[in-house]
C-alpha cells in the first residue's frame, strides 16, 4: 500500500494510477479485516496453550497428592470388600457366632449334645477361617492390581509426553532458520514503515515550499513501448459540436492511430485512424493557448496541452509516429504501388496496364454509391468508411469494432479506404447494401418495439442492438413453409431461364423442380438449404443472404440432385460474385458431389476461368479425382482450354516452390501471383474474353 501511494510523487493523475488507487481502497477494508481476524486467532493460540500449561499443571499436583496418600496406606480396610465377599464373609461370621452359642448351651449330664456341639464349632472355626482367609487375598490382589494399572497408565502418558515435546522440539529445531530470518523481516519492516513515514512526510513539506506554476508531465516518444503506446498524456479536445466544448481527455499514440479514453477502462475512440495521412500544425488563431490541431484528408482534431512544453512534446510525437509509420510500411506500400501500376503480361489484347484492384477513395465511391450505404447500416452514423464483406454493408468506426467481436463467423470487417478491394469482392458490395441487408435482418424491429441505435449512443447499447440482430435474428422475420416453397420453385424456374438465355453455359439437363419429401415440409432448415441452392444457382445474391439469414446451411448437400452444393450450384450458374459470397460466409471450396467432383472440377468442366482461378486461391485441391479419377488439369487438358490448363500448372508450381522453401515461405512467386490478379480482374470485368468454352466428353482420348 505505501508503495502504490508513493507514486503520487511520480505522475498522480495517470488513469492506471487512480485506478490502481481506487482499487486499493476497496480492498483496504477487506484486507485489515482479514489481518485483524488472524491476529486475533493467534492471541487466541497463545491462550490455549497458557490453558493447557496451566491444566497440566494441576495434573501433576493431583498426581504428587495420590503418591503421598499412597505411602501411608499400609491396612487394608474391610469396607472396601466386593459385595459378594463380603456377604460370604457375613454368612460364615454368624454361623460361628450361633456355634459358639449352642456350645455354651450344652449341658453337663449330656454326654452327646456336648460333642455334638463341639463337633459343630470346630467345622465352622475352620470354615471361618478359610474364608477370611480368601477374602482378605482377594482384597490384596485387587489392591495391587489397581495400583499397578494406575502407574501403567501413568507411564504410557509421561512417554506419551515425551515423545510429543520431543517430536515439537525437532519440527521447531527445523523451523528455526525460517523463524530467524521471519524475524529479520519483521525487523526491516518496522524500519521500511518509520522510513516511508518520515519520506511522506519531506514529500509534504516539499509540496507546500514547491512552485507547480511549471510543473509539466515529463512526455517521450517511444516506438518501442511494451504496451505499443508509443505515447500518452492529457490534453483537452475541442468538441466537433455547434458549442465548441472543450474536454479533458487521456490520448495516446498506439498502432498508427491517435486515440482517446473517458474513463481509463473505456474503450478508446479513434480520432485518427492511420497517422501517413494527417498532418500536425500549430493554432495560434484560437483564444486558448497551448493549441495544436491533428489534420486529415476528411476531418481535423483541435487539441490544447497543458503548456508550451507539452505542445511541442506532442507536436514532435505525432510528426515521429507519422515518419515511422512511412519507414515500417514502405516497402510494403511500394510493393502494392507497383502491382498496381504495372502489369507481367496483361491478358488483354489491348497491352495496356489495368488496373487489377481498387484501394481507398474508388473503392469507397463505389461502395457508398449504393443506396442506403452512406450512413452506418446499424447506427446510421453518416460516411462510413468500413465494411462487413460477408454480408455486404458499410459501417461506422465503432460498429466495426463491435462487428470484429462477434467473430469472423459472424462479420468479416475491412477498410474501404486503407484495405485492397478485389473487384470481385467490391461487385459484392454492390450487389448488396445496407438496404438489402437491413430488409432481412430488420423486418420485423418495427413490429417488435425494438429500438434502433442513433449516432453517440452508448457502446452497450449499440453493441447489444448488434447481436441482437445479427447473431440471435431476432429481427428476421420467420416465413411460412408456403412462402419457402413458392420462393424454391420460383427460384428454380429463374434458373431456367437464366440457362437458356446464357450463350456461354453448356447444354444440361434442366433442373428438376424441388419436390419436398415427405415429413420435410415443415422444417425450415431444409426449405432454407434448398432456397440457398436455387439461389446461387439463379445468381441471386440478396435471395442467397435471406436464406442465411433463414439459418441455411452454407455448404447444404442436396441429395435428391446428386450431392450438389450452394457452391457448386454457383459454378452452374456462372457467376463468379455468387461464388465469392458462398466463401466469403465459409463454404467449402472442397467439398464434392456423388461424382467426386469439387467445385474447382466443375469451374474447369464449364470452363469458368474466373471461377477456376478464385478457386485456387482459396486453396481448392487441384490433385482430388473423381470417380472417372479424372482430376481438373486431366479435364481442362481433355477440353483443350489452354486458360485453365495455363493457371492449375502455374498454381502446380507455385505450390511447389513453396514446399522447397520450407514452412516460412512467402505466398508464392510474383510472377505467379500478377498473373492471377490479371485473370481475376477479366474475370469480373471482361468475362466474354475468357468465355472460350469447348464441351467437356469424358469419352474423348
């Protein structure tokens, strides 16, 4: 406790201090209670044992009396007889008592009642004697044997004795250094107690004598912080409210980022979400002094310090944090530079560098071109600048993070201006929106009475609003078995359609109409699984999200259409944004059909080259057979598609170099890598130049 409060020398106003202190207090009370409580038992030990010196005491004194009284007693009196002798005894004494009395009856002049008499007093003199004899033997034995069971007893309780004190004796003897250096202990802490008071009480009269006119927090700038807080310290923040309030708040400079705590067990709120793009300036046109203010491309912070030495303090940390941000990330940033402005052989026949993917402000003005995605799709905080891509809508800086907590089986959040959009990622995006989204898993708010978050809301109750909505769908609004199957069948023929009008999909059979077996038409999840297969097939990308929504099984098996899949129903239908939806919610890129064939069979059957080359890098197995143990390179080299053919080798060999270069090898070789980019990006963008499709025959040699 006293070294806690010593600190307040140091820095008395960190929030980890008025934490630690506030802390403390409260478990103050606990902990003198406990201590008094052991003090207390331990008087209460040293009193039982003064009891017990004192019984033991008084035990041998009773046991000195009984050996006095012993020595003394040398006759044995008759009144301690047994019963039962005794009476015996009693019997005998007045039968002679009756023969000496008939004997001094007997009369002269009568010869034989004399000897009679004499006969008679004789045998019970005898018998008398004899029994007096036994009673007086029996006394004695008795005697003796209870004398000799009472010192018998005596000594087991003196070894008794002995061997406790000396068992005592050897724990104690062991304990003894420990006994010795307790108290050396207790000795240093009585002198650290005397020294902490006397220093707390200098530290008092130094504060009253100290001018605090200058008094400033010592601030460094450390990169290499522990706790990757490169910086932290108070400063006031001007409010972005028409009232211009200022408030005092704790910053710090950590990852990159410039932040900012209430309370210190807060969650921080971004002010800046990545420093490269700030620039930090002096303000001497405000009335308050000590000002500075953070600029960005979208927003700026107006900050005042506690003094002018505090100012340059943060000015220099923020001005470093920006430069070393550069310096760790600059070979990363030129690497992406590069790949995005030139191009290793482009597929197109133009020659010309495409542009490969979109990265911050296009892919943000695309993003939020789309209705309903301009403000946060939970809150509605307006301009947004991230996203949850698995499900297709734009969100605030503090909805991301509650996003990011629920789990990437839940949300899988990005940056729209500092992340790399692929373009078939950023299609997703479009084809979605906050007001699809918001349909399904809104429906039913209004009709519930449920209250939907606005900007400055308390996190909890933002967050709770979230899960509520995303993880319980307590919004979603539950359909009849009826409308399921109407919305199946309707899928279905979509799907027909689309079939027949597609010129670039193969002939196959059209697909059979969803018949629902029986005891299956009122359970949900089926009806569900069978909605999300229509779906990707009929390339329906909102029907694809109620049905998640539904709760449908991302990789349901439908077994009356040969083991098919929602993915591999997406490969049928040609779209390869339907397939990036499927994986980007955890479909399985391997799983196969009752033909052993995988998706990445399929995508090279129909001679789907964008869908082939999303395929292999989301890891699909370019070695797994089907039952002809036909593998996709077998198929795409039957088919004579040089496309496909070209990347299943490339990705062989770039899988290979891999495996040479041991567990910590990169993502591949470059080359390898640009050429997929360039076959992705014509994939999304100009799908009839890879559209060179040829019917697969499993027949042909």
């Amino acid at each position: 406790r006293l070294c806690v409060i010593s600190c307040v020398g140091v820095d008395g106003e960190r929030p980890a201090f008025v934490v630690s202190l506030h802390n403390l207090e409260l478990s103050a009370p606990n902990k003198s209670e406990r201590e008094r409580s052991l003090v207390k038992l331990c008087i209460g030990m040293i009193d039982a044992g003064k009891a017990y010196n004192a019984a033991n005491k008084q035990f041998v004194s009773g046991i000195r009396e009984l050996a006095q009284q012993s020595t003394k007693d040398e006759v044995i009196e008759v009144n301690k007889k047994q019963p039962e002798a005794k009476k015996q005894f009693d019997k005998v004494s007045e039968e002679k008592e009756a023969a000496l009395i008939k004997n001094a009856q007997a009369p002269r002049n009568k010869q034989h009642e004399v000897e009679e008499a004499t006969n008679i007093l004789t045998a019970t003199r005898k018998c008398f004697r004899h029994i007096v004899l036994d009673y007086v033997l029996q006394i004695n034995v008795l005697q003796s044997k209870r004398r000799s069971e009472i010192l018998k007893s005596m000594l087991s309780f003196m070894y008794a004795h002995l061997t406790f004190f000396h068992q005592g004796y050897d724990l104690f003897s062991e304990l003894q250094p420990l006994m010795k250096l307790l108290g050396g202990q207790l000795d240093q802490l009585v002198v650290d107690a005397a020294k902490e008071k006397r220093d707390m009480e200098q530290k008092h009269s130094t504060i009253q004598q100290k001018d605090f006119s200058n008094d400033d927090t010592k601030l460094e700038y450390n990169v290499d912080a522990d706790n990757g807080i490169a910086m932290e310290g108070y400063l006031f923040k001007r409010a972005s409210n028409a009232f211009k309030t200022w408030n005092r708040r704790w910053f710090s400079i950590q990852n990159n980022q410039l932040v900012y705590q209430k309370k210190f067990k807060d969650n921080p709120t971004v002010v800046v979400e990545d420093l490269r793009l700030c620039t930090v300036k002096h303000c001497e046109d405000v009335e308050r002094r000590f000002c500075f203010e953070v600029v960005s491309p979208t927003k700026s912070c107006m900050m005042q310090a506690d003094s002018e030495k505090l100012r340059q303090a943060w000015i220099k940390a923020v001005q470093n944090s920006i430069a070393t941000a550069f310096r760790d990330k600059g070979d990363e940033g030129e690497k992406l530079d590069r790949k995005s402005s030139t191009s290793t052989g482009s597929l197109d026949s133009g020659g010309e560098p495409k542009e490969r993917s979109l990265k911050g402000e296009s892919a943000l003005q695309k993003v939020l071109a789309i209705p309903g995605n301009t403000c946060c799709c939970d809150c509605g905080q307006p301009d947004p600048r991230w996203a949850s891509i698995n499900l297709g809508i734009t969100l605030c800086i503090q909805c991301s993070g509650i996003h990011r907590s629920l789990g990437v089986h839940f949300s899988k959040v990005r940056s729209l201006t500092l992340d790399t959009w692929e373009p078939e990622l950023l299609k997703l995006m479009c084809e979605l929106g906050n007001g699809v989204i918001n349909q399904i898993y809104e429906a039913r708010r209004e009709e519930l009475g449920a209250r939907k978050p606005q900007p400055g809301d308390p996190r909890h109750e933002v967050e709770a609003y979230i899960k509520a909505k995303y993880v319980d769908r307590r919004f979603v609004r539950r359909p009849s078995d009826e409308e399921l199957r109407n919305k199946v069948v309707s899928l279905s023929k979509q799907e027909k359609r689309l079939s027949s009008s597609s010129e670039h999909l193969p002939p196959r059979p059209p697909p059979p109409t969803p018949k629902l077996r029986p005891g299956q038409a009122g359970h949900l999840c089926f009806l569900s699984g069978l909605q999300l297969y229509w779906a990707a097939c009929a390339r329906s990308l909102p029907d694809m999200s109620e049905a998640l929504a539904h709760g449908a099984e991302v990789n349901w098996v439908n077994t009356e259409d040969d083991k098919r899949t929602p993915l591999i129903m997406a490969v049928q239908g040609g779209s390869l944004v339907t397939c990036e939806f499927l994986l980007q919610n955890a479909a399985n890129v391997n799983q196969q059909d009752a033909q052993g064939r995988g998706p990445l069979h399929h995508a090279t059957m129909l001679g789907h080259t964008g869908q082939v080359c999303l395929f292999l890098k989301r890891g699909a197995n370019q070695n797994a057979a089907d039952i002809d143990e036909k593998t996709p390179l077998t198929i795409a080299v039957d088919a004579a598609n040089a496309d496909i053919v070209t990347l299943l080798r490339l990705a062989k060999m770039n899988e290979e170099m891999r495996e040479a270069e041991g567990p910590y090898s990169q993502s591949g070789d470059e080359t390898y890598q640009d050429i997929f980019q360039d076959f992705t990006h014509m994939a999304s963008n100009d799908p009839d130049k890879l559209n060179r499709y040829q019917q697969y025959d499993p027949q042909r040699p």
